[in-house]
C-alpha cells in the first residue's frame, strides 16, 4: 500500500506544480479588463481600418487616454493617459487622439452607465 499513497503523494505535488506554473505564466501577459462588449474591443484598440501609421497610434493613445478618464477604478489601474509628445505637431496623430479621446470616453460611460461594472 506505500507505493500507492507515494504515487498519490507525487501526483498531487506535480498538480500543484503545474497549477502554479500556469498562474505564473497567465502573469506575463498583457492582460487589461474589457471595456464595452467584445465585438467592440477591435475598435477601442485599433480604430476605423485605414490611416496610416501616426493616426493609428493616435487612436490607440487617444482611446487608452479616453478610457482612463472615465473608467472605473479596476479599469483605471491598467489604463492611463498617454500621448506622444514627439507626434502631437503631426495632424494625423493628434485628429486620430483627439477624436478617439472623445468617442472612447462617452462610450465608456455610457457602457458602465448601462451596465454598472
């Protein structure tokens, strides 16, 4: 019978090896909540398709920056404000931060509005 509960024994302390491998690994990532709906998050992240690579960055900026503002507190601690000081003179950045600042923010608050998160 003691090679059944070594074998038990061994069994359970490679569970918890593995288990607390992946939590370790899962730490890693860039993990952010979600804000709004799942099929909306390509548009907070990346924006309407085309532009170029300036607005793109502008959008992503400019929404982080937007999402910062009105989120929650959770949402808060992995949003912040964020703008390229280098690029703010370039028209496709700041067109692409400033109007993403604007529409991220409202829908931001009106999705915590309506959904209370």
């Amino acid at each position: 019978m003691d090679w059944v509960t070594g074998d038990r024994a061994k069994m359970g302390k490679k569970l918890i090896t593995v288990i607390l491998l992946a939590f370790l690994i899962s730490g890693c990532s860039d993990y952010r909540p979600m804000v709004g709906p799942p099929w909306m998050q390509d548009m907070l992240k990346n924006g309407p398709e085309g532009g170029s690579v300036n607005f793109k960055l502008g959008w992503r900026h400019g929404c982080e920056s937007g999402i910062s503002a009105t989120a929650n507190r959770l949402q808060r601690s992995f949003y912040k404000f964020r703008q390229d000081y280098r690029l703010v003179d370039n028209p496709d950045y700041y067109t692409a931060w400033k109007t993403s600042f604007d529409y991220c923010q409202r829908y931001v608050a009106q999705y915590l509005r309506r959904n209370i998160i």
